[in-house]
C-alpha cells in the first residue's frame, strides 16, 4: 500500500450526487481518489440506498455498477445493529449503520465523506475526519 494511499468511508449522500451528475464536484473528487489509487469503503446499507436510488429514479444501473465496485463493503449483521443502536442519539437508522461501520474501521484510519449536515456533525463528535466534496451545491451549509 502507497504512503499517499487514503481510505474513505463514503456516505451515499456524496455517491448519488456522482452517480446522477448532480454534483461536478463530487464526480471529480472520486476520479481524484481513483487516480491517486486510494480505497473506498461503505456498507451494505450503502449499496442498498444507492440501487434503490437510482433503479427508483430510472437512471442507469451500469454507471451506479461501475462505483460500487470499488468499494469495499461492510457486512450489516446483528453485531453492526446493535452498535448503530448503542451511538448517541440524533441519527437516524441508516447514518447509525454507516458511522457504526465507519467506527469499525477505526476513527483515524478512515476520512468519513458526506454531504449529510447530521451524520457530519455526528461523525465530527466521534473523532473522525470528515470531508464534503460536493462543494457544488447551492443548498450547502457549513459542517460544524
């Protein structure tokens, strides 16, 4: 593995935006991340969210196909509910389930990526670093 090499652990907020041509900023930084060969990792919730999306909006599965098979991702089993349920409150189910697969990880080993305001805020709590590439939407708050 590169020195340079970063591990993300990418929220669907981010990889839908990508995934529907909705945020330029957002295509352009997983190309980055691709180009500089780092790693991409979600959970199973991800993949659930993200083809649920795109099947229910009528958007090609191939394009959706093609960034998920970069990712590594975690297995939701009853171990992972019972940590998302045992987070602090203020996230709903499936942002437990990311941030509990995220802590999994390790808190300094992985860049938690979202453009969700309350899992950033959570995420930020719980030590991680975190990143908002979709600097492209008008709608965009400040992450604090």
């Amino acid at each position: 593995m590169a020195s340079s090499e970063r591990t993300w652990f990418v929220d669907s907020s981010v990889l839908l935006r990508a995934i529907a041509d909705r945020s330029t900023a957002a295509r352009t930084w997983f190309e980055s991340a691709y180009n500089a060969g780092d790693r991409f990792v979600g959970s199973r919730i991800l993949e659930l969210e993200v083809l649920r999306v795109v099947t229910n909006a009528g958007l090609a599965l191939d394009v959706a196909h093609e960034y998920l098979d970069e990712f590594a991702l975690v297995a939701v089993g009853d171990d992972l509910v019972d940590e998302a349920i045992a987070l602090e409150p203020g996230l709903g189910g499936a942002d437990s389930l990311h941030i509990a697969a995220a802590l999994r990880l390790g808190i300094g080993s992985v860049t938690l990526v979202t453009h969700d305001a309350q899992m950033a805020r959570a995420a930020l709590a719980l030590g991680f670093t975190v990143l908002d590439p979709v600097t492209d939407d008008p709608n965009r708050g400040p992450v604090a």
